[in-house]
C-alpha cells in the first residue's frame, strides 16, 4: 500500500511519451532536452504493462534498462535510479510468434518469473469461475492487508540473507544437469538470479534455509523458449525439488480425466446409464484417495491435505449423481 503506481496498455502506436513522460517545452527554451518523468515509469515502484511486446522497439529498448539495472537515462547523459520494486507483464501471445519475435526474446528475459496461464478446464476451477454468476457472491476474493514499500525492502533484505543447505546445492546442480539433457540451457543471467528466486520462495514459506523443496520455483525461471521447454522445465524441476508435489500432480490429473470422461461418455446415456457412470467415477477416485494417502505418509505437504480435500468432494458429488433418482 502506498506505492506509486503506473500501468499502460501497450499496442504498436503508443508512443514513449506515454511511459516516461512527455518533453519538457521550458526546458528546450533553455536548450536542454529532458523528460517530465512525473507518474511516469521511471518514477513508479510498482508497473503493469498489458500486452508488452507489442509496443515499439524504442519504447522496448528504453525499458530493457529500466528493468534490468533499475536506472533511466533522462536525455541529459545522467543515469538515476529507478524505485521500481516489481514490473509485471501480460500479453496473449510470446515473442516468437511475432514479427521481430528474435529481437524480443531480449525483453522476455528480463522477467525472472514467467508463467503461461491457460484456460481453466479443471471440474473444479470451472465450479468457482460460474460460480458468482449463478447467485453465489461469497466466492468473491477479499483482501485483507496491504504491505507498504517499506515492509517490501525489508523482506528483500531478510530473504537475501537465507543460506543454502548443501542439499538445496546438490539439487540446484543435479537440476541445470538434467535441464542440459534435455536441451534447455538457462542463460548466466538467469542462473544467477535463480539463487535470489529460491532465497525468495524459502523465505515466503517460512524457513529458515534454502532446502530442496524451495527450488520448486525455478520451474517458472530456467526456461528459454516459452514453446516447448516450460512443460519440459516443470517436470525436471519436480522430479527433484519436490518428487512429492509431482505425484500429487499426476494423481489430480487423473482425476480431471475421469470427471471429463464421465461428463463426454455421459451424453446420450439414461439416467440409469448415467447412474451407473458415476458409481464407475466414485470407485475411480476411491482407487486415487488410496494412492494418495500413501503419498501423505511418505512426506506431509500442505497440497498433499488439500489433494486429499478435493477428491474427497469430488467422489461425494460423483456418489451423488449415481445415488440421482430423478424425481
């Protein structure tokens, strides 16, 4: 809370005026060429930039310093620092599928964190997305604090300060070795700053000390080519940061499958056939709670309780559809 703000919707004819302010007219009166940066980028701490590769390469070239090194060049050869603390960027499509996709991938590495957010299809997500606009109002998000800039830099300075265990080490490597097999070579850059990333995560879940299961991260960091290595880079980096996260995962998939099994074989059928559908969908799951109760015993995880949560009513509403008379 508090923080100065600036966001923009970039297209192809916005122009640099737009996000580091417009020339100053008294100042060219006195032959001197600079910006009036006020509510401006350069002067903002937090940023939104709203389908970011779309704006023009000299918009883009201004920016790549600005998010790297966190100084702005105001046309008068000085470099000030930017009290920029965090710069997110959305866009529907990724460099590569642009017209100077090339030039571009500069920029996109720039984001330490990146995260491709596809359309909701789990039975679940798409309950709560129709959920309010069925009448029911109390899934609406509510926040209930703020954190101020202060508190920001403060977190920062504690996060920097978290040591790596040896193990965390050994994993961090075994996970740029594996990634090398697999044809995804994360630049010096981003290595480097995978170290922070991790220190970041450890320090949000609580610990003291950066372990293993807080490199889970970086499945968001070492990735080049946002095609193909994302998924790649996912299962990599579960396998050997959280080995118990990633059987969690698989079963969830599992039981995705066979909600949208039951829903597309559904069409069509009785409502005796349909009946008999659900009970196949309550065994199923049952199979899947067992699977994971194994998982819960071999290392208790907080996604492995709510894993557990969610089949649970997923096998009480699929109980219900077999137990449905119809009348």
């Amino acid at each position: 809370g508090g923080c100065k703000q600036f966001s923009i919707l970039f297209s192809k004819f916005t122009t640099p005026e737009e996000v580091f302010g417009p020339i100053s007219v008294q100042g060219l009166k006195n032959d001197i060429y600079r910006r009036i940066t006020t509510n401006k980028l350069p002067e903002a701490e937090v940023g939104f930039g709203d389908e970011f590769f779309k704006a023009s390469s000299a918009i883009l070239n201004t920016t790549l310093r600005i998010l790297n090194e966190r100084v702005h060049e105001n046309g008068d050869g000085i470099f000030r620092k930017c009290p920029l603390k965090i710069f997110i960027g959305g866009s529907n499509e990724w460099p590569g599928d642009q017209e100077g996709g090339k030039e571009l991938c500069a920029l996109l590495d720039r984001f330490l964190l990146r995260k491709r957010v596809k359309p909701i299809t789990a039975h679940g997500g798409r309950k709560a997305l129709l959920a309010k606009a069925v009448g029911n109002d109390n899934c609406q998000a509510v926040f209930g604090t703020t954190i101020s800039g202060v508190e920001i830099d403060q977190a920062h300075e504690e996060a920097k300060a978290l040591l790596w265990s040896n193990e965390a080490k050994v994993a961090l490597w075994d996970m740029l070795s594996a990634l090398n097999k697999e044809g995804i070579h994360p630049g010096d850059r981003r290595q480097f700053k995978s170290v922070m990333a991790a220190r970041a995560f450890a320090y949000l879940n609580g610990a003291s000390e950066v372990k293993p299961e807080h490199l889970e991260i970086l499945a968001h960091v070492l990735w080049d080519d946002p095609q193909e290595q994302p998924e790649k880079c996912a299962k990599v980096v579960a396998g050997i940061a959280n080995p118990i996260g990633m059987k969690v995962n698989e079963i969830l998939v599992q039981c995705e499958d066979v909600l949208a099994k039951e829903q597309e074989q559904g069409l069509g059928l009785d409502l005796e056939g349909r009946k008999k559908l659900a009970a196949a969908t309550v065994a199923k799951i049952e199979e899947m709670s067992k699977a994971l109760a194994v998982v819960s015993y071999a290392g208790k995880d907080g996604r492995v309780d709510r894993a557990m949560a969610y089949l649970a009513q997923c096998k009480k509403d699929a109980y219900y559809r077999s137990m449905f008379r119809g009348d």
